[in-house]
C-alpha cells in the first residue's frame, strides 16, 4: 500500500496504439489515461518486427513508430522484438528478454512500484518474468485471448504460473475471472472491472441524419457488422442469415466494416459466403473506418449484431448501444452483461445458426426505444474503470513504498 506519494505504475502491453497503426488496442489506451489521473502511468508496448499472423504484411513497418514517445503525459516505450514461429510457448521469454533493457533504463527515472499486465498471454507470463527480475509485484488484466491460449498445455502451464503469481488479476467479464478461478488464482485476489465507454465519440448522433451521411437508404432495413475481418468476429454467420431472413419478405442490407487483423485475413472466405449466399446485392463492405465515423454507422443502424465465437468486453457492443443501436450478439464473454434486458437487444448461444436467424428477424421487426438503449451504452465511462482499477491496485503491498 503506497503512502506520501503517486503511485507509479508501468503498463506492460503489445496492444496499444502507434504511429501507423493507430486503432491497434484503444480499449487499453483509454483505460491507462483514466488511471493516470490517479497515478504516474508510463507504458512499455513492444512492437514485432515480424507479424506472422499476417502472411501479406510479415514485415512491419515500424519506420513511423519512435523507440520512445509521449502520449499525452504518459511516456511509451516501444522496444523491437522478434520471436521465432510456430513454438509459440516460448514467446514470454522473446518478449520479456527484448523488453528488459528498455525497462532498466525507463526504472532510472522512473522508479515503478508495479507492473500493470494486460492480456494473459503472452503479455502477462512475460510480465511474470519481468516482476521478478526489477523485483516488484505485478497484476494482470484478463481480456479475452486468454481462453484460446490454453488450449495449448504448454501456453497454459506458463500463463498458469503468472496468474498465479499475480498480485492482482482483473478480469474484463465474469466468466474471464471464473477462468482464472479455474487455473488455481486464488478468488480473493480475482476481482471483475469491464471496459468504459467514450461519452465524446460514441453517442447518438441523430438517426435520420447519419444514415444520410453513410448512405443508408431509409426503404431498407439496415444491419451493422464491425470489426476486424477474422473468423472468430462471425461476419459470414450474419451473411449466412440473409437468405432467410430476405424470404421472410424483410428489405434487409448487411453492412461490414472492418479491415483484417492480426489473427489473420478472413475477408476472402467473407465474400465466397456471400456469393455462396447469392446476396451480393445486399451486403456493402466498407475499410474500417475512424472511431467517430463508425459512431455513425451505429447511430445510423437498424440493428447492430456480433456473431463472435469468442471475446472478452467486446467494446464494440457497448459503442453500438451507447449509440442507441439495438443489438444481436452471441452470448459470450462480457456480453449477457452489457445487454442484461431484452429492452437493450438480444442474445443467441454460440454456433446457433437457427437462433441468430430468428433473433435478426425479430430485432428488424421490433419497435426499440433507441433513448433507453443509449443510456445504457453510457451508463459506464472510462474515468470509472480508472478510479476501480487505481482502488485495486493502491491498496496492494509494494516492494519500493
């Protein structure tokens, strides 16, 4: 527990924002600006020079990317590393070995007392390493990759030993603690703190207007996929719904935004599906676009939907519904949560294609009351999440206090 001064604490993540690729963990981004109002945050965010999750763009270019910044008054390092293909249960130790130099430097003149991990794996187990090493205490923020990863034993066995370790693990959703409960953490040192929302970007934005402003033509029924273009986001499970839902007589329009991701490039399958699904005149593809400019979409919207397999806090359903959208989501992650009414949308079980076709069918037909939705998209900002995670981290024991 810190007494007499700030609390500094160095945030440890691969996901965060950079020069070219600016949209890269804004969810993470958004959190340590909160948090910064309590205590002194400075990031550590290493940047692969190797992206072997995308076959098109290997090499990434980091030309535009500083070795050190400031982002606002928080200072970030990105530190190189490389990591070998293939074995990936040895990629905490790349990551914390590329990142340790660059830490003992940025600890000269800024003496940390906790390392603040987010994501399970790899960041966390090489969070673990690093803790050890400068000999401070670290917590670690589950969110939602984590589950994926321990299917592998040996990914599991190291993120295992980190949780474990942890003087702290946050986890964005319930089921994501229940997670780390079952890998041995003990419950009194698990505590659930979701994601917040941006009030300033994501908003009602009057839905006449937007949908004039995206192009949405008001004799249609518009239906808003986002997100990035991988198999796990479902994209192709709302197109397969089309067919259907068109023969039940609704004058329906499927709109995708999002470019790939890091998990790879699905778009290609994407389109197959719709020529598969002979709806090619009903789905528009549009790159992703800027946070305000999606807010658009959304307000813009007749219906929002996530078909995703997997998530943690997808942030995207909570700007969806801060935006007065009503939304169709699979029931993972954080999402029963975020939509704990029917007055806000509805949830599908995963992999239910029959469920989801009826759910869209129902969510097109529905009269919503888009002001009740919106006030509970913004019933959670960001400066919450900050204050909760400060509260949490503040009152744990710390080596240099």
């Amino acid at each position: 527990m810190m007494t007499g001064r700030r609390l500094r604490i160095l945030s440890f993540t691969t996901v965060y924002p950079r020069p070219g690729n600016p949209r890269l963990g804004v969810f993470v981004r958004a959190r340590l600006r909160a948090l910064a109002e309590y205590a002194d945050v400075a990031v550590v965010a290493p940047a692969a020079v190797i992206d072997y999750g995308n076959p098109k763009r290997r090499f990434l270019s980091l030309s535009e990317t500083p070795v050190s910044r400031f982002d606002d008054s928080m200072r970030v390092l990105h530190p190189r590393w490389i990591y070998p293909p293939l074995i990936g249960w040895s990629h905490p130790w790349w990551l914390a070995a590329f990142s340790a130099p660059s830490i003992a430097r940025l600890r000269n003149e800024f003496p940390f007392d906790i390392i603040d991990a987010h994501f399970g794996y790899p960041d966390a187990a090489a969070a673990h390493r690093l803790a050890r090493r400068f000999g401070v205490p670290f917590t670690i923020t589950l969110r939602g990759n984590e589950t994926f990863h321990a299917g592998d034993p040996r990914k599991r066995s190291r993120m295992c030993a980190a949780l474990q370790a942890a003087a702290r693990v946050i986890a964005v959703s319930e089921p994501l603690r229940q997670f780390a409960i079952s890998l041995g953490v003990d419950p009194a040192r698990t505590v659930v703190i979701p994601n917040g929302i941006d009030a300033t970007v994501f908003h009602p934005r009057g839905h006449a207007a937007s949908r004039a402003r995206v192009g949405m033509d008001d004799k249609e029924l518009n239906v808003l996929s986002a997100g990035y273009l991988i198999e796990r986001k479902g994209h192709h499970r709302v197109v397969e719904a089309l067919p259907d839902l068109i023969k039940q007589g609704l004058n329906v329009r499927l709109w995708i935004v999002g470019d790939p991701g890091a998990e790879g490039d699905f778009a290609g399958e994407i389109r197959r599906c719709v020529a598969r699904c002979g709806v090619g005149d009903r789905v528009n593809f549009v790159p992703a676009v800027a946070p305000a400019e999606l807010a658009c979409y959304m307000s813009a919207c007749d219906l929002f939907c996530l078909a995703s397999s997997r998530e943690g806090w997808p942030n995207v359903v909570n700007e969806a519904l801060a935006c007065g959208a009503p939304v169709v989501a699979t029931g993972v992650g954080g999402i029963p949560a975020m939509i704990p009414d029917p007055r806000f949308g509805i949830i599908v079980p995963i992999g239910d294609a029959a469920a989801l076709r009826a759910a869209l069918a129902e969510g097109l037909r529905k009269n919503w009351d888009r002001e009740a939705i919106a006030r509970q998209g913004l019933s959670r900002g960001w400066e919450q999440v900050g204050r909760e995670v400060y509260e949490q981290i503040s009152t744990l024991p710390m080596e240099n206090s």
